[in-house]
C-alpha cells in the first residue's frame, strides 16, 4: 500500500488492538504472529526496517555452539528448533552451511567430535546431516588454504545461513498481506495515557514531520538496544536500565582468502569465545566481537582495536591472512543484553544470557528484548500470548499460533519491472539510497566503496520514482564509514 495512503488510514483511523514499536526482527515477528491470529496491528518503526541490530548479524541460524560449553541445552533445543521452521518458511532467504572446526590437539579433536555430535543430536528431526570427524590428511588435502601446521584434524558440523536484512523486509510484507499497517521512518516519540495505564502513543512521519496519535489495547515495546527510552516515557518509571548493550563487529574481505563453500569456526580467541569465517555472497565475512558499550548509536563504529582483534584472531588459521587494506567493508552492531539482575552488573557482556526478556511495567506497557535472530519467531508468539494472558487482547478464536506453518514472502510474482531499484520503491518501503543500498541490496556490507559508485545511479532511479530526496549525500558520507579507510581517520 502507498505511504501516503497508509497515513491516511492511519489518520482516520487510529484504532488498533496491538500497536508495536520498532522494526527490527522482535517487532516483525510479533507484528506477524498478532496479524495471522487476526488481531488489527500497527507497527511503527523510527528508520527503516531492519537498521537497528537486525541487518548487522552473523547472518547464522544457529543453536549456538558456545552455550553447548555453558551446558545451556534448552536454549540451544530451541533454537535448532526454530532453525528448521525457518528453513521451511524462508526457502528463499535461509539455507543450510556446514562448519568446519580444525583442532590442534588430540584432546581438542575429541572434545569437538563429540560436543558437536550432542549439537546435532539436540536438532533431532531437524537435523541438517550427521557432524563428522575428518582426519588431518582431508583437511589438509581439501582446505589448503588453512594452515596446517600442527593440525590434528577437525570436525564439520551443519547450521544455516539466512539473509538477515531481507528477512526483515520480507516479514514486513508478510505482515502487511495479513493486514498489519506496518511503516517505517515513523518515530514513536511519547505514549499515551489514561489513569496511568497506556492506552496509545504518539509518531510523527520523519518524511513530513506531520504528528498522528494511535490507539490500542495493547502496545509492544520492540525497540532492542533502545528498550529502555520507550520505558522512560511512562509517567511513573524509575529510569531503571533493563539493557546492556555489547557491541559486535564484521568485516568482509574477498573470497579468495577463504574459497570454500564451508565456514571455518575458530573455537578459542583469546578473550575465549568462538569467532567466525564465513563465505557469504561470493565474499567473505570475519567476526564477530563482544565488547561493553554504553553509546547506544545508531550507526555504532567499528573501532580499530576491533578490527585487528578480529585479524590477529583469525591469522594463525589461514596460510594467507587479511590485512586492514583488504577490507571491503565492516559494520558493528549493539547486542541488546538483557541484564540476569539489573543491580548485578558484571562488567562482562559475554556472561550475560542470550535469552530474551518479556516483562510488562505498572502502566501495561509490554516490553521484549534480548534473543537472537534466530529465535524471533518463538519470542513473538510468547510476547502476544503474554498480552493475551495479561487479558490486554481478547482471546482468538485460533489461540494456538501458526506462524511456524506459514511461508515469509519472497519477491511479488506480480513485480512490474525486474529493475531492483524500482522493485525496492514500489514493494518494499525502500525510501532513500540507503535503504536502497544497504538493506534491499546488502551491497554496502558487501562492498562499501561499489556501494558508493552506483549511489547516484540508484538516486536517479529512485527521484524518478518519485522519491524527491533520497538522501545521496547522506548516504555517501555513511558508506565510507564502512571503509577500512576510515579507521586511519
Ligand atoms: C554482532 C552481532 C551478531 C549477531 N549474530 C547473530 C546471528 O548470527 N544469528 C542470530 O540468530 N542472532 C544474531 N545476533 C542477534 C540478533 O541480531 C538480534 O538479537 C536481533 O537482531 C535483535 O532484534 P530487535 O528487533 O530486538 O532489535 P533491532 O533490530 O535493533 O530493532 C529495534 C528497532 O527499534 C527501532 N526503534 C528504536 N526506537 C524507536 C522509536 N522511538 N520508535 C520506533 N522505532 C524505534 C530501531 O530503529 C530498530 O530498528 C547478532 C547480534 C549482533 C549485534
């Protein structure tokens, strides 16, 4: 549906059961499960879908190897869980990659071999192929590019891959078939309420920076990182902190330092945590970090410790290793953490769990944070079973969820032109080169300097779409940012 005509109804007709704020994959998600139960639901989302956390991931369906160490086997049930489901409903957008963990010892190759049979076995039906122990000879015959110095052998595992930004895309046009008004560059900018309780809130379309209100018995709180400003604006909060931010950072370097069609998983940096190569999109992506960081930026930078730290961890693996001018691009993002007690402050992030958070405040307001990609679809049922349970929504008459049943939508059959630019406008949302460039594309994280040579091309196609200022220059200056140029700086 067109914009304008979106915030036309939205105008007249302000009336919603469930009204969610942010659009990143929590609030997709629940925006998804509350529509296919037939709730009416709004979402609003500040920028575009996506800008948040959810397009700077490790691009992994995952368990989570790491928690296997921390004996978290209901976590890691859940998520191969829901790994599958994924796989089922995004086809398009989600397919299985295996793993290869090369040892050093023979204590090493046993502990992996079978921890990593446990992972698989956990999967259960929807195991991905068996997890094997491949001799030093293979591995050294087939990876030559890993360095084989004192390699006892190894094991491969399968996980999955997904395309995180597209995801969110693709859950925004699949809300919007089920008849959620879902709509980005919409800052929620205060609530509203009624004898304490929330009963609305307030947004204004940054395109225009015309005000609307809304209405609802219900309002969701999806907002990641920045949970905790939505929670301020409730008459009687106690400024308390929910979340703690850990920053992760990427970088791409070309495919040719690691050729394979199979991810490397390095399983101990020396802050003891796992780190990942990964092949991705004829590149390939090095990552990730986990640091505290208490400026919540929406653009967070990659710092230069970051980028060596993920170097220096990765170069004793590889026979020929990146250096800084090899990148192609590198991004950070802020991992929303949800604090085990939030008057226990370790100073550690990793320590902190990646489940996530449902809580509602003394106003009603419904706040979710924490999880992980890969979980979004089990957080959203739970979220509007809680609202439901809460007696904020009326029971459906279909109670029991279905959206593990239900396919995300791929690109429109019915798409008037195969150009990708005019099929980012007129389908998805796409309102500047960024959105354009970054998020519909995924060519900025691929490739921050192309990204930059086609921006005013993809500008000309989008201004004659309509698009009266797609923000070229703004783009431009973000781009180079992304550049390991910019690390000097
Ligand atoms: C480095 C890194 C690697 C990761 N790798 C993986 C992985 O490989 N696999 C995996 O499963 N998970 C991974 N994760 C976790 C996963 O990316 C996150 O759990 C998930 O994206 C969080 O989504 P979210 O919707 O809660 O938050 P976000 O994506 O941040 O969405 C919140 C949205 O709220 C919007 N917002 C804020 N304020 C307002 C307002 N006032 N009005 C309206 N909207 C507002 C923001 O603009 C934002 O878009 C990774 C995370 C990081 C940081």
């Amino acid at each position: 549906m067109q914009r304008l005509l979106l915030l036309q109804q939205l105008s007249t007709n302000p009336n919603f059961d469930v009204a969610i704020i942010g659009g990143g994959a929590t609030g997709l998600g629940a925006a998804v499960e509350a529509a296919l139960k037939g709730y009416r639901v709004v979402l609003l989302e500040a920028q575009d879908f996506a800008k948040g956390t959810s397009s700077r991931s490790t691009k992994l369906l995952h368990g989570g190897v790491r928690y296997l160490a921390q004996g978290n086997i209901a976590l890691i049930y859940q998520a191969l869980h829901e790994r599958g489901v994924l796989l089922n409903n995004a086809s398009h957008l989600a397919h299985p990659l295996s793993f290869i963990v090369p040892t050093y010892s023979w204590w090493d190759t046993m502990l992996y071999t079978v921890g990593l049979k446990i992972y698989d076995a956990l999967a259960g039906a929807s195991s991905l192929g068996p997890t094997h122990h491949l001799s030093s000879k293979l591995i050294k015959s087939r990876y030559t590019h890993l360095m084989a110095y004192g390699l006892k052998g190894g094991v491969q595992y399968w996980d999955a891959q997904f395309d995180d930004s597209r995801l969110a895309i693709s859950l925004a046009r699949t809300a919007q078939s089920l008849g959620a008004r879902v709509i980005n560059y919409c800052p929620v900018q205060s609530l509203n309420h009624q004898d304490g309780l929330v009963k609305g809130l307030n947004f204004q379309d940054a395109l225009t920076q015309s005000n609307y209100t809304i209405n609802a018995a219900c309002v969701i709180n999806a907002t990641g990182v920045w949970v905790d400003d939505i929670r301020n604006m409730s008459p009687h909060s106690k400024n308390s902190s929910l979340v703690s931010a850990s920053q992760g950072v990427h970088v791409v370097v070309d495919h040719l330092f690691w050729p394979y069609d199979e991810a490397l998983l390095i399983p101990k940096t020396s802050d003891g945590r796992v780190l990942f190569v990964v092949p991705w999109m004829g590149h390939v992506i090095l990552g990730t970090t986990d640091t505290p960081q208490s400026d919540l930026l929406l653009e967070p930078k990659p710092t230069l410790e970051d980028v060596q730290f993920i170097l220096q961890q990765v170069a004793p693996y590889l026979n020929k290793a990146p250096r800084i001018q090899d990148i192609k691009s590198m991004w950070a993002g802020l991992r929303p953490l949800v604090q085990a007690n939030s008057h226990q402050k370790t100073g550690a992030t990793s320590q902190i769990s990646r489940e996530y958070f449902i809580g509602v405040d003394s106003s009603r307001l419904v706040t979710i944070t924490g999880g992980k990609w890969t979980t979004y679809r089990v957080m959203a049922e739970d979220v509007i079973d809680r609202c439901i349970q809460e007696g904020f929504l009326p029971k459906p008459p279909q109670n029991k969820s279905t959206t593990h049943l239900h396919p995300i939508k791929g690109l429109s059959s019915d798409a008037p032109t195969p150009d990708r630019v005019r099929y980012a406008v007129q389908n998805e949302m796409a309102l500047s080169v960024e959105d354009v460039l970054a998020r519909r594309s995924l060519v900025l994280f691929l490739e921050a300097g192309l990204a930059i040579q086609l921006a005013p091309q993809v500008a000309q196609i989008m201004a004659s779409e309509g698009i009266a200022d797609p923000r070229l220059d703004e783009f431009v200056a973000l781009a180079k940012k992304y550049m390991a140029e910019y690390l000097a700086g």
